[in-house]
C-alpha cells in the first residue's frame, strides 16, 4: 500500500510539473483549455502529500510489525 502511494504521488507531482512547463511555454492555449498554474500547484502538492502518506504508512507498517 505504501509503495502504491509512493508511485502514484511520483506521477502526480510529475504531471503538474510537466502542466506547469506547458502553462509556462504556451499560457494562451492552457488557459483556453481551463488549465491554469492553480491547477497545477495543487497537482504538484497534491503529489507530494501522496508521497508523505506513503512514508507515513511505511512507518507504521515497520512499527507495529503488521501489514495494512
């Protein structure tokens, strides 16, 4: 579980990097289309808070010696 968390906060802070570039080089066609540096700051922390949870998860599980 923690390990699925882990991955999926690596692609989710990825594609809001990569959103942000897109956002940088072309704003007039990202923001016809919704997409806005908003959106892609809360991608980019959104993943990164997956990634804490996993960690967190991972201690736990190495603490209580029980798998979730």
């Amino acid at each position: 579980m923690s390990k699925l968390m882990i991955i999926l906060g690596i692609i989710v802070a990825a594609a809001g990097a990569v959103l942000g570039a897109l956002i940088y080089v072309s704003p007039g066609e990202m923001q016809v289309r919704g997409l806005t540096y908003d959106v892609a700051s809360v991608l980019l922390v959104g993943g990164l808070g997956l990634v804490d949870l996993g960690g967190v998860i991972a201690a736990l599980d190495k603490t209580n010696g029980r798998r979730i």
